[in-house]
C-alpha cells in the first residue's frame, strides 16, 4: 500500500521530534486518540496534533509551525470543537493543552491562577477550601479557558455578570512564540480583546481570575412530568426577565434515556425542570421561588447547599459525549413564543432532543460592563438552547433537525446577536458583537498575528486578508 503525502503532511513531520510536546501524525498509533475533542460527534483532521506540557514546548510547537507554514489552532476540551473543524484542518497543528492544568488559589487576594488545560473541578474544590467560588460552568469538566475566553455563564451570573469580565491577567503566547502577559496595564488592548473574543489571538498559556466570598447558596431544582411544561413555563417566562439580580434558573424540558445512571423514577420519563442558585438566605431564596412552588413540583430540592456542590447542579454530562445542539439570543419570550416552543418540545412531541433550554439571562448580565472586555454584555433576556445525542450518524442527522427546528421556531422573537460558546456549528463570530468592539477585534488580531498564524473556532479574521478587506 502506497499512502500520498501532502505538502501539509511533509511540514508537520518537521515537528516530530519537539522537545516537551508529544506530537502526533496522521497514521500514528496516537493520532486518533490525540485528535479526539470532548464532542466526539466531531470529527477533526489536523495535520498533526501536538500536546506540550508547559509553556516552553508551546512555544516551540507556535514556533515550529509557524515556521513550516502551518497554523496553529489551540484547543482545551474541545466542547466547542465543531466550528473549528468546519474550517478545515488540513494544514493547522492541533495544539492541545490538555497537559497543562497547575491551579493555585491565593485566598488572601481572592485570585485564582489556572494553566489552559485545567477543567472547572480543577478550580472549584481548592477554591471551596478556601471558603471562595470562581463563576464556573454548569459542568465540572468544561476547560476554564475556552468558557472564560468566549464569556461564560453560571449561576451566579445575574449578580456577579459573565465570567470572563472576572478575569485580571491573561498570559499567552503570540504568534512569534514570545510569552506576553495582558492585563489592565501592561498590554490592556489584547487583554481587552481575550475577555470575550475568544482564541484567535495565540495561546492561551494561564490565566487569573477573581474568587468570591460564597461558601454557600440555596440552590436545588423543580421538577414536573412533561405535562405540566405549559403552565410551567409560562410562570417562569413571567417572572424571569425582572427578577432580582441574585437569583440565576434555567427551564428545561429533558426526555431522559432509561439508563441506569438515571434515578428509577425518573429514567426513561419526559420532565420539565427548573433549576438554579439563589446568593441570599434561605427566606429570600424561598421567596423569590414561591410562586413556581405554587404549581406543586414532583420533586423539590431547594435548599441550603454547599457552593462547591453548584457545578453538577445542571446533571451535564461528564466525559467525552457525542452531540449536536443549536442555539439562538431571545429579545423576549411572549406568549406566542412559548407556544412555538411548546410545539416542539412539549406534550406529545417526539423530539430527539435531550434537552431543550431556556436560560435566564438579563441582571447583571445585560448591563454594560464598564471595566470589561470585548463582550461586556449579553443582548437579550433568554438563551435558548437544543441538543441531541448523536451516538450514530443517524442519530445526528435527526438530532441537527430537531435543534434547528426548535432554535428557527423561536428565532423570530431573536436579539440579532449570538453567544458563541453555544454556537456549536459554524457562524459568523462578528453576531456576537456590536460593529464598534467587531471592528477593535480585527485590528487588534491584525496587530498580534498579522501572517494569521492562529485558528480560533469562532475565528476572529485579520482587517486584510489574502489582499482584500475583510467585513
């Protein structure tokens, strides 16, 4: 058997030998367990990936490849992998940095400092020990710097706002291979740039963020048989959008598999939830949820928990999970919108979906951020969200068509805007900004790699590029 070897595949063998970066190679044993993102419904081709264990061997992988002309795409988790490999990665070296995850939390200052490959339980337990909580994700096994790059919402986000204006220091590596550091004095417009831009600025080595003084929340969830999705959502949407600051929920209708990981009563079932985190006493939480407790629940968990317990609050799955979703910005949710939700999801559909979504945004998150980045704010009052599993092609085909239906059902009561670490397919990043910060992006990407050497999934593109203007 005779295999052909591309140009891309004659540059890439030149980093076979790095120091401190195990590289693989299409055709090495390694290679498909290298290449594989969280969301192994993706599948991505890089000309060779590279796994290096501390910022040295980053700098030598950046540098290497730039050398043999190839770009390079930086990637955690891969949760978000799916915009990335529609871009094509037949000449792009895979960066993973999934070996880099030291954490140190300075309790005095209330910092965290985290390596880009650390996962969210990486902070949150050491962060808990010291009586402190980070603005994590619903997930313990989502990479801290893809979610704090691209915004980044938790439950505690309508007090406290996106995650990634949390940030105070961003450390990286450019497109030279230099390791520079941003933050509010030294390099202030690319520190700027990465809280909400995303990764198309080089890679992302470490970053420091603020910790909180929470040691606990009243938190838990509600849940109903499917059956009761209508008066149940039409509760929430009433009261989300002006509830106070201190309380963050989400509403879900969830058709669960009837596996064994799931609780005898609810396994195989179609439930409607409420769940989320109140920052205030046990009186005030019970006071804020009251009126959803009206509708008398199936199951009630509301109560005094631990803030480190919050990060499996939303029962996300762990570990690498095949999936497809779609998303889309909501302006409002009237009545007409949820009953073309509803006729997706509700009584009586048959949805593959195994979850469909309703996040409540608005609080802090829909004002300004005076002293944040790129993306300041969040332009809408709810996230709705829809994702499939796609164990088989099959699966995928009809989970794809499912969230396309439930997001183009909703989509005429849309912001215009997009919020990018849940837009899981190709878009246009420039939907998630307004034309002024689209615009700084592209200059400042022009400024720190102007040969284009990085890919982000959301890709921020350079203000010239193959000698014609970019939009």
């Amino acid at each position: 058997m005779t295999i052909e070897l591309t140009t891309s595949d004659l540059r890439a063998e030149s980093l076979r030998d790095l120091r401190d970066a195990e590289v693989q190679l299409p055709g090495d044993p390694g290679y498909d367990a290298a290449r594989m993102p969280w969301n192994v419904a993706v599948d991505q081709r890089p000309a060779a990936v590279a796994t290096p264990t501390d910022v040295a061997g980053v700098q030598r992988v950046v540098r290497a490849a730039a050398a043999a002309g190839l770009r390079v795409a930086p990637q955690g988790t891969g949760h978000n992998a799916g915009p990335l490999a529609a871009q094509g990665l037949g000449d792009v070296v895979l960066l993973r940095t999934s070996a880099m995850t030291r954490v140190s939390i300075d309790s005095a200052r209330r910092i965290a400092r985290v390596e880009s490959g650390a996962l969210w339980e990486h902070v949150t337990e050491p962060a808990a020990d010291a009586g402190l909580a980070a603005l994590h994700g619903s997930s313990p096994d989502v990479g801290v710097a893809g979610y704090s790059l691209g915004g980044g919402i938790g439950w505690y986000a309508r007090q406290l706002g996106l995650a990634t204006n949390s940030l105070t220091a961003v450390e990286l590596v450019t497109a030279d291979g230099e390791l520079v550091r941003a933050d509010a004095n030294r390099n202030p417009e690319l520190f700027w740039a990465l809280r909400g831009g995303g990764g198309s600025f080089g890679v992302v080595t470490a970053l420091e963020f603020r910790l909180f003084p929470i040691e606990s929340a009243y938190a838990g969830m509600l849940i109903w048989d499917r059956e009761q999705a209508e008066p149940v959502l039409r509760r929430w949407a009433q009261w989300a959008p002006d509830a106070p600051d201190e309380v963050t929920t989400s509403f879900r209708v969830l058709n669960l598999p009837p596996i064994p990981e799931i609780p005898e009563m609810l396994r195989g079932r179609s439930i409607v939830m409420v769940n989320g985190a109140v920052l205030g006493s046990d009186e005030r939480g019970a006071e804020l949820i009251a009126g959803l407790r009206d509708l008398r629940p199936e199951i009630d968990t509301f109560g005094r928990v631990p803030a480190r317990s919050l990060v499996r609050l939303h029962m996300d799955p762990e570990g690498p999970t095949p999936g497809v979703s779609d998303s889309a910005m909501l302006a409002s949710l009237p009545d007409a919108a949820i009953d073309a939700f509803l006729a997706e999801v509700g009584p009586g559909s048959t949805s593959s979906l195994l979850a469909a979504e309703l996040r409540q945004l608005g609080g802090a998150l829909g004002r300004p951020d005076e002293q944040g980045g790129a993306l300041k704010r969040l332009d809408g009052q709810f996230l709705a969200f829809g994702v499939a599993v796609a164990a088989t092609p099959e699966m995928a085909v009809q989970g794809e068509v499912d969230a396309a239906r439930l997001v183009g059902a909703v989509e005429p009561w849309g912001s215009g805007r997009r919020y990018l670490n849940f837009a899981e397919g190709a878009v246009d990043a420039r939907s998630a900004f307004d034309e002024r910060a689209w615009l700084q992006l592209k200059a400042i990407r022009t400024a720190v790699d102007p040969r284009g050497v990085f890919l982000g999934n959301h890709r921020i593109p350079r203000l010239v590029e193959d000698g014609r203007v970019t939009d």
